[in-house]
C-alpha cells in the first residue's frame, strides 16, 4: 500500500459516512500571527471547533500537509518527522464518542488491514474534578472483547496526557476555555524496550515500541469561573492521524524511515555519500526529514531568510547540509530529485517547481558554504593555526563560539563539526545572557499554537481587507494579496507589483483606508456558491477544487474578499491607518507594513 492509497481510502470511508472533503490550507497560514506553520488538520479549523457554523457542513475530512519546528529535536528516532500527512475527519456538534470510535477501529483494521493484536489504546483517566472517560473505555472494551483480546492489557490510562485544549492541561485554562479527553491508538513493534526510558514500558513511554497512530479529540467541556468544568452545548470530534505512521503500521516497519516512501530516498543518500545506513542511520534520517520539510516549505512560497518561516527553512537546510557533510556528501541534487519522485502522487505541483524549489536549495548551500569558509578563516587569523590539519584539537574561546554563532548564523553543533574545541558550559552561560535579552516572543513562535484572537489583530486583519481594495483602486486591478501576516503590533501585506509606491500613492491608500475607517461600515459575512462569489467580484484567494460553498466578508459595499475571519462589526474599530514601510520582497512583489488604532 502507498501513502497516496492510505489517503485515499481514508478519505472515501470517511466520505462514505457523509463527510465532506475540505481543501489542504497553506502551509503557511494566513492571517495568524502566532505560528509560522500549519502543523495540524484541526488548526484552520479552530474557529468552527469554537462554534461558527462551516460553510462545508458538519462532517468533515481532509488531509494535511503539517509542519511541526518543535518537533525537529525529535527527528533521529524511529517515528518523528517535521513534515508529514495529517488525516482528519472532524464532526462540528454532530455524532461523537460511539461513532468516532468504532469507526476509526474499522479504518485501521479492516480498510488499512492492521491486525488488531498489534493495537493498544489510551484513555483519559480522570483529573481533579473533570470524570474519567467511560465511555471511551466502554466503547474499546466492546470492541477488544470482539477482537478476542483481553481489554485490561489494551486499554492504558493517563491523565493531563490525554487532554486535549488550546491551553494545555485543565490547570491552564482559562474560563470560557473549551477541551476535553482525547484518545490515542499505538501500533505495537516487536523489538525489545529501551530502559533508558525507565523500567517498564507502556504506550507513553517513548523508547519507541509504541508508537502512536491516531488520536480522537473528543471537545465536550468548558471551564467555569469558578475553575469547574460543564458540559458543553456542541460537542466536537477532532480526529488526526500521519499517513507516514499509518504506513508503517500497514508494512510492520518499525522504523519510519524505511517505508517505501522514505526508503528511495535514503537509498539516494546512500548512493551520494558512498555511506551505508545501518551505520549512519542518524544522519541519514536527519538529512531526509530536513530535505523534505525544505522541499514543501520552498514549494510554499517561503525563502530562506533571517526571520520567521524563512529562518527555519534555513535553519533546516543548513542542518540538513551538516549532517550530508559529515557523511563527505557534496551535491545534494540528487535527493531532492528522489524527494519529488516520492511526493510526485500526492503532490503533483513539485513536478512544475522542482528547477526552482533545487536552485533555491543550491543557492542557501552556497550561501552557507561562504560563511562555513568565512568562519574556518576567522579562526585561523585568530588562533594561527591550520585549520584542517588540526581539525578537533584547536581549542577556541566561548565568546569566539558565540561570535562565530551570532554573526555567520552557526549552530554551536555545526561549529564543532567544522572540528573545534570549546568550553561548553562557557558557551551555554553566554547564551542564556543573549536569550534573557531576546527571550520575549521567540518562544512563542516555534510553540506552533494557535490564532491570536487579540483585538489589535482583528482590528488589523479588518484594516487588510480594506487595504486590498485600496490598493486596488489606486494601482490598478491586476493588482492582488500575495500573502499576509497579522500581528498586535503591525500589519504585513504582501501584494504583486514590481514599482516602488511613490509618497503619493501611499498617501491616497492611506487615505481610502481611513475614510472608510471613518464611514464606519458595517463588516458581515454571507456564505455563497463559489460560482456567486466569482460573479459579484469577490476577491481572494479560492480553492477551486474543494470548495463549492464559499464564506464571503462584506465591508460596506467597499470590499468583498474571501475569508474565514474573524473581523471587527464596524470599520470605525479599527480607529486609524498607517502605512510605516515597505519593502521589494523580489520576484515581482511589495511588501507593505501598517499600524492599526490610536
Ligand atoms: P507524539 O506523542 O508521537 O509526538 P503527538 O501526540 O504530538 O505525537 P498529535 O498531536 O496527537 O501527535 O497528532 C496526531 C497524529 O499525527 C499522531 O497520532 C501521529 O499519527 C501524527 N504525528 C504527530 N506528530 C508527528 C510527527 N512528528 N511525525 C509523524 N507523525 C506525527
Ligand atoms: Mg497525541
């Protein structure tokens, strides 16, 4: 079975249950100022989950292209990846726990063929005042008792693990906070367990005989003011599984990397390197995951750059490059073309991208090749000594280290590959100095939570739509939003227009924008047949495919924009408008940065 056949039986179950398939979101979201990527089928979806009516309905199925930073510490093990597939299938106030539950059952089983002896499950066990799950745990134990396994040996129980809320744990929520228990499937290998990872094993234990495959969100609480938690009126399903874990559930393998769908790829590593993998299976997982992420963040529209996505793009280029260097690898070309090879099913547009996603790779690497040779003289001139030759004995001071690290972008790892020595403890003490200054807000972006719903963001987000049209108006129609990014402190707008705006042309926009500020229109949205929305010129991007329902913002009878939301009730809340900058993003494109409010 392939990946791309595991999506489609996923998809036509879940269709044939009356779900309705829903359009794969950017990768890089739109609008969110809190996280750089999608890492989840469920996070375009938050404002339905919260209770606004989905122009799609009720039931629901996609899959996901995700993305997880947080998770790239992880890849070297047996089951994480940063870029992967997210199955979901979601149901909005509609059917819940005795469905959701058999059902994925079915899927794995019987649609997928997983034999069940190979499935364990968990439960949420009960925390302080919120009741443990019994009905999940009757649900499985129904459906273990008529597999002819034993429910007490399958069923394994946790408490804050199996929460599910956009806070955390129950402590952590605020009131009003909608969440609830989630529950998980793992796939069982037979290879022994690791005790580094304590002395008995168990699904959650993370020496990697478990791992995990799916996992039901079940939403059905709210907190109280009082710190309890009610029932809430709509319950919700959240369900995502990764296709590349499905998969190797399917082929009984227990390292991800080895499925058919990696395993070409790391075939041309090794044909590169000249390097086996059983003896470099480390680097060779680290390149492949890297690659990969790079392949679909390039095919986002995202160079790599010193800030937000583009830093991480580099970020992984550059340590997926460390790690081929270590196996003496020098032209990369030929794993990215196995990449596309791999993805080409499920992702045809790589085809059409592939020239431009491999020199955008080859221009990081020289890029990084410079500062590698600029670093390795810098040191020489310092110490006078020979590099090379001395590779591993030339000891350095911690603040060259931090030097080297702050001003050529090294990683304090890719310093020591480079073959020097330093004191880490040193270096760590100069880094904590640096992140107490530059703490504030860095955490929060690699956390990948969720959209900010801050009044300045919504005031901006309002501001953009109006700004779209402006612009529009004032430099011709052709002229159309390539991206966007909002935060409480600024609005970003990217647009395609290869002039400078002269002082004029700012201030007419400028202008409009606050006139209509002024006006104080109203802002609703109506959901209509794509065909409609086309018809009365609505603007934004559309997925063609998918959609047959679109959701529509009007401001006035000024702009009329696709959207999800949300959006301020009347233009005078965003109370003023002003453009502080703009930028020559390349390729054709402005970039434009306004303020909102007072
Ligand atoms: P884990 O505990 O194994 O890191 P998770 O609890 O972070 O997984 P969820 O957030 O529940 O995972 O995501 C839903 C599903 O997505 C998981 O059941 C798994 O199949 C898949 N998944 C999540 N993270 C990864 C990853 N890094 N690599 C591959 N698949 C993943
Ligand atoms: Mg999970």
């Amino acid at each position: 079975m392939t990946t791309s056949e595991i999506i489609e039986k996923y998809i036509s179950f879940f269709e044939k249950l009356g779900h309705k398939q829903i359009a794969n979101a950017s990768l890089v979201p739109e609008n969110d100022p809190t996280t750089l990527f999608t890492s989840s089928g469920m996070q375009p979806l938050v404002p339905y989950l919260l209770g606004e009516p989905h122009p799609q309905g009720k039931r629901l199925v996609n899959v996901q292209n995700s993305f997880r930073a947080q998770d790239i510490d992880e890849v070297g093990d047996n089951r994480h990846i940063t870029f992967f597939r997210m199955l979901g299938n979601w149901s909005l106030g509609d059917y819940f726990k005795k469905e959701q539950i058999p059902w994925i059952f079915e899927f794995v089983t019987k649609t997928l063929g997983v034999p069940a002896e190979k499935l364990y499950v968990s439960v949420f066990k009960g925390y302080k005042n919120i009741p443990k799950d019994a009905e999940s745990e009757k649900l499985w134990t129904d459906i273990f008792v008529k597999s002819g396994l034993d429910p007490k040996e399958r069923i394994f129980f946790y408490d804050t693990k199996n929460w599910w809320s956009r806070s955390g744990e129950p402590d952590n929520m605020p009131p009003g906070e909608p969440g609830g228990p989630d529950s998980e499937i793992f796939y069982l290998f037979d290879i022994p367990h690791d005790k580094k990872f304590g002395d008995k094993c168990h699904p959650n234990c993370g020496c990697g005989r478990f791992m995990e495959i799916v996992n039901s969100v079940f939403m059905e609480y709210q907190k109280e003011k009082d710190g309890g938690f009610k029932k809430l009126p709509q319950k919700n399903v959240d369900h995502g599984a990764g296709v590349e874990r499905l998969l190797a559930a399917v082929e009984n393998q227990q390292d991800v990397f080895q499925t058919s769908i990696f395993n070409p790829i790391i075939q041309a590593i090794e044909k590169i390197t000249g390097k086996n993998y059983k003896s470099n299976s480390i680097q060779m997982r680290n390149i492949t995951d890297h690659f990969i992420s790079s392949v679909f963040i390039i095919d986002s529209g995202i160079y790599p750059s010193n800030k937000e996505q583009g830093y991480i793009l580099r970020r992984l280029l550059r340590r997926g490059l460390d790690n081929f260097y270590k196996l003496e690898g020098s032209d990369p070309s030929s794993v990215i073309e196995s990449i596309v090879e791999q993805y080409k099913k499920t992702n045809p547009e790589l085809l059409n991208r592939y020239e431009n996603i491999k020199n955008t790779i080859l221009e990081e690497k020289g890029a990084y090749d410079t500062t590698l040779k600029k670093a390795k003289e810098y040191i020489f001139q310092k110490y006078k000594k020979i590099g090379d030759e001395l590779k591993g004995k030339v000891e350095i001071s911690a603040d060259d280290v931090f030097f080297l690290y702050s001003s050529h972008g090294l990683s304090p790892t890719q310093i020591k590959n480079l073959g020097y020595v330093f004191d880490n403890q040193k270096f760590a003490q100069k880094m904590q100095q640096h992140q107490k200054v530059s703490r504030a807000g860095a955490g929060k972006k690699f956390a990948g939570g969720l959209a900010d719903h801050h009044e300045k963001t919504i005031m901006g987000h309002t501001a953009t739509h109006l700004m779209h049209q402006a612009l529009r108006d004032v430099l011709g129609n052709h002229v159309h939003q390539t991206g966007s990014n909002i935060t409480n402190e600024r609005v970003r707008f990217d647009f395609n227009y290869d002039k400078k705006l002269n002082d004029e042309e700012i201030k007419k926009v400028e202008n409009i924008v606050n006139d209509k500020i002024k006006e104080n229109l109203s802002v609703h949205f109506e959901f209509m047949p794509l065909t409609k929305a086309k018809k009365i010129g609505a603007i934004g991007l559309f997925d063609e495919k998918y959609q047959d329902k679109v959701k529509i913002y009007f401001i006035g009878n000024y702009s009329k924009e696709f959207c999800g939301g949300p959006h301020v009730d009347f233009t005078s809340k965003v109370e003023r408008f002003k453009i502080i900058k703009q930028e020559n993003i390349g390729r054709g494109q402005r970039r434009l940065y306004a303020l909102v409010g007072k």
